[in-house]
C-alpha cells in the first residue's frame, strides 16, 4: 500500500501541482465499510488556503469568507 501511495503521490503532484498532499488510513470495521479486517487509504492533494475536500471532489477552489460578507 505505502508503494502504491508513493506512485500515486508522484502521479497527482506530477497532474495536479498540489503544495501538499494529505495522507490517512482507515482500519478495521468501524472505521469504514464495516467489514471485519477493513483497511483502505487515501491520498488527497492539497493547496494553501483550500478549506476541504471541494478541491478534489468538486473540481473548484473554495475561498473561506464570513457570512456577513456573503
């Protein structure tokens, strides 16, 4: 898995330019699928001032603001 995670990072730093990347594992039942044994990771590239995972996901940006300023 780290292997994979490596070819992965270096293909999305390569398309996407992130300045980070985020890097979590989910293990065991609970922590996802409820399958006994479960584990999966992700690899999520990340920009300075991004606020979540609309970056990835929505294909936009998101710019943070107050409400009273929306």
């Amino acid at each position: 898995m780290i292997r994979l995670a490596h070819l992965a990072d270096q293909a999305l730093r390569e398309l996407y330019k992130p300045d980070g990347m985020n890097l979590g594992m989910n293990l065991g039942s609970c922590a996802g699928a409820g399958v006994a044994g479960h584990i999966h990771m992700r690899l999520l590239p990340r920009w300075c001032g991004d606020a979540n995972f609309m970056t990835t996901i929505g294909e936009t940006r998101v710019l943070p603001e107050e409400l009273r300023v929306t």
